[in-house]
C-alpha cells in the first residue's frame, strides 16, 4: 500500500456551487472543506481501532435508551419516528396534489463554457420518455 | 463519456409552481438529471429552503456523482483500489447503501456500477444514445457489496471494484434536504422535498398529510392510473422500469440492474411505491421491490412496509396499509433500516 497522500492532487473540494447571488453561503461551505484520500494500511489500521476504541467508551457512558431505540437519520419529525402521531394537526388544509412520487424522469442537462471568452450554455433537454414506449398504452 | 467539466455545471433557477393553495408554496428545478421539488409551508420559507436544497444537491453531486469527472466518487473510482478517507457526506452515502444491500439481501447493491456501464448507462441518462448498435455484454453476476468495506469514515474499496449509489442516492439526497430546510427555518411549519419523485417530509405537515400523487410516470398526476394520498411524516419513494429505458443491439434495457446477473431486473413488477419512515428507506425498498420479482410481496410485507405495486399487465397491488380509495394516509412505519451506524453524528451532507 503506498504511503499517505494526503497532499496529491486526489484531493476533492467541495466547491461553491452556487452563481453570485450565492455568495453570501460561501464561506459556510469553506470552512466544511472536505476531500477524499488514500491512506496507508497502517494509518487506517490506526483509525479503525481508535474508532472502535472510542464508539465502545460512549457506549460504555451512554445513557440506556428510554424503551425504543430513536432510529437515526430519518427526514421527519418525531411524529415520523414513532409514526403514532395525528396526521397534520396544526397545519394548513391543503387540497391539491404538491408532487408526484414517480419513476424518476430525465428532465435537463444544463451546461455552461466558456469559448474564446463568450459564455455559452448548453441545455440538453430530453422528455421523460422511453425508446421503444412500450408502456405508451397500459 | 459526457462529463461535466470542472466548474462547468450551473444551477438551475427554481420555478414557482402553482399548485391551488396558496397556504403552501412549491418550486422546482432540474437537478441531478431529473427533477427537484420544494413545498413548505408558511409560503415565505420558500427562498431559504430553496436555498438549503441547493446546498445540500451541490454537496451530493459533488460526493456522490458517477458522472461528473471531479465528483469525489469519480476521483475514487480513478485511484484503482485501496483504503481512502472518505468525507463525511460520501461516507453517509456510501454507508447507507451498503446497508441497504444488508437490508435488502443484496437485491440493491452499490457495485453494479460496471454492469449499468456495460449495458450502456456510461453518462448522464440525458445523453445516452438510445439507439446504440451493438448488443450489451454477456451477463455476469456484480462483485457483491460484501467486498466493500467501510468503517467510519474509512473505505476499503477493492481494485476493479466501482460504485453506484443510484439506489440510494436521491432518497439520501431528500433525506438531508428536509433536515436542512428544517434547520434553516428554525423547524417553523412544514416541508417537503421531492428528488426525481422520491419524497420525504418533515416538521407540522398539512392537515390530513402533504397531498401526493402516486404515478408511474412523470406528468401523469391526474390520470385515471394515478392514485392521490396523504403523507403526514416520513416518506414515499417509486421506482419503475417504465422510465430510464433505452435500446442496445435490438433490446430494451432499463436502469434497475439485477446484481445476481448483472442485467436488467426482469420481474412481475413494472412500478413499485412504497412508505417507509426515511426516503432512502423508500428508495432501496422500491428498488429491491423490482429486483426481487416474484418474491416482491413477501420481501415488502416481511419488511413491514405499505407498498402499491403495478404489473406490467396494468393490475395494482396494495400491500400493508397502502390505501386502496384516494385521498387516504399512508401509514408510515416507525424506523430506519439504513441510517443506523452510517451517519456521522449531526451530519446533514
């Protein structure tokens, strides 16, 4: 295995994805700077004890779950983590469909370069549509 | 292969949707070649929220895309094996669909992403020449995700060995984008986020639940094949081999690739939704739905998820709860089969 190469080029930033009126969220996504790289054997050796060293101490300190064990993750709120909870009490009525869960449809590429200094964007736009529309019928 | 060149992809500007309430505001954009949808609730957290979906689309696009030449995943892939220290956001990805392989008994697994290359899925779906000439290759099982090792942050990836998060990717991709909405907008109201139809919500949703369509395909909300439900909290994902079709060597192919032969899932099912308390839950069950064929009804109801499954004859399968008369509630079970152990500690990319 080579040696650490924390310094090569494989480092990968998480750029600003963002136009100019991003700029303001700039310096938040800087200090989140991350990067992928290889690391020798020994060094990861090294990590994955200490990682398993420390997960087994605050396991050791935690507090035992209170009955159930809170899932980790998850988008909702605690309503989504017991599912228990009355639907929708305390929004707003809402009588039209928002979105479409769906087959996931290709919708736009959108790419911009710059040639001999004019910026030229490039949109590839295709329905989301099938090549033999098989399915046109059923 | 047709990748965006460095700091050459641009954000796509949101488009207000208007949808028949004016409680509620939905925008949308094209993202992550498909669709990305805001609806939140009061209507003026609209803006932040937008703009903490795109910070959370830019940061997984960045990790987690096969085809952008300067993705984290692509510079991975170009390193030829190894042990690599992942960023936090890749190794959240990374972990959850190696846990959806788990979960689902390798019906989805990361390492097809050669046998989706081989069938001819080698750039954005948008780009693919549909009509390619030569056949595909021969089938051949995947190199099985148990050969992928990750330990915290740390990733054994083996040589020859690539990845494909697209099980998993755009639920990870809702999952994070209603915690962040959530955290911008100090968890006032409600939201809900849509990446290519795979849904997930968060904070005090609308009475009754968001209301969603369930479809096949993209624009068929209102179809007699469309059913409408409710969603109060966690979120519903579909996958289908009506979509992301294309023709090599005179035969259709599709994107959902069996890992036992490396080809594409040839099963009962055409389009398979299901509930699940996450949307990466949602997506991997959906996607071994498919994979599963035959076995779809068992693998979902042993799971405990309410589905809706679609036969390539047309007929619909209602399974555990899924609502058979429109306008009900899914009901959403309680827990998370995939993000256990996988995301790091108050991670949100």
């Amino acid at each position: 295995m080579d040696a650490d190469h924390g310094d090569r080029g494989g480092r990968v930033p998480l750029r600003d994805f963002g136009g100019p009126d991003r700029a303001g969220r700039a310096g938040t996504r800087r200090d989140s700077f991350r990067h992928v790289r290889r690391v020798s054997n020994w060094t990861g050796a090294a990590l994955i004890v200490g990682t398993a060293a420390a997960a087994g101490a605050l396991a050791h300190q935690a507090f035992p779950a209170a009955g159930t064990a809170a899932p980790a993750g998850g988008a909702g709120t605690s309503a989504s983590r017991t599912g228990a909870s009355a639907p929708g009490a305390g929004g707003p009525q809402v009588t039209h469909s928002v979105a479409t869960t769906t087959a996931s449809g290709v919708t736009v590429t959108t790419a911009t370069r710059t040639i001999n200094g004019t910026t030229v964007v490039t949109q590839v736009r295709h329905a989301p549509a099938y090549a033999d529309n098989s399915y046109a019928d059923n | 292969m047709a990748t965006a060149a460095p700091g050459l992809t641009r954000v796509a500007p949101w488009q207000r949707v208007m949808t028949g309430d004016d409680v509620v505001a939905v925008a949308e954009r094209d993202a992550l070649g498909t669709t990305a949808r805001v609806a939140v609730w009061p209507p003026e957290n609209l803006a932040v929220a937008c703009a903490a979906v795109d910070d959370v689309l830019g940061a997984l696009d960045q990790q987690a895309s096969r085809f952008r030449a300067d993705s984290e995943l692509s510079w991975l892939h170009g390193a030829g094996g190894g042990l690599f220290m992942l960023s936090d956001g890749l190794a959240e990805a990374v972990g959850v669909a190696l846990a959806a392989a788990r979960w689902t008994g390798g019906r989805t697994d990361p390492t097809v992403h050669d046998a989706l290359i081989s069938l001819g899925y080698d750039r954005d779906f948008a780009a693919i020449d549909s009509q390619r000439g030569e056949p595909p290759a021969a089938s051949a099982p995947v190199p099985g995700w148990q050969r992928v090792r990750l330990h915290g942050p740390l990733l054994h990836l083996p040589a020859g060995v690539r990845i494909d998060l697209g099980a998993t990717a755009k639920g990870v991709g809702s999952d994070r984008a209603v915690r962040a909405v959530m955290a911008v907008t100090g968890h006032a109201g409600g939201v809900l986020v849509s990446l290519g139809g795979d849904i997930a919500v968060g904070g005090t949703p609308p009475r009754e639940g968001w209301p969603v369509t369930v479809a096949e395909e993209p624009g068929q909300a209102g179809s007699p094949r469309s059913q409408l439900v409710r969603l109060a909290s966690g979120a519903v994902a579909t996958s289908s081999v009506t979509c992301r079709r294309w023709r090599r060597g005179g035969t259709v192919l599709h994107h959902i690739v069996d890992p036992r032969t490396g080809r594409p899932a040839d099963g009962p099912w055409r389009t398979v939704s299901a509930a699940a308390a996450t949307c990466a839950d949602a997506n991997a069950a959906t996607t071994a739905a498919i994979v599963a064929g035959p076995q779809a009804e068992d693998w979902l109801t042993t799971a405990g998820l309410p589905a809706r499954l679609v036969g390539h004859d047309g007929e619909v399968r209602c399974l555990e709860g899924w609502p058979t008369a429109a306008g009900l509630p899914v009901p959403v079970p309680a827990g998370s089969h995939l993000y256990g152990g996988a995301r790091p500690p108050g991670g949100t990319r």
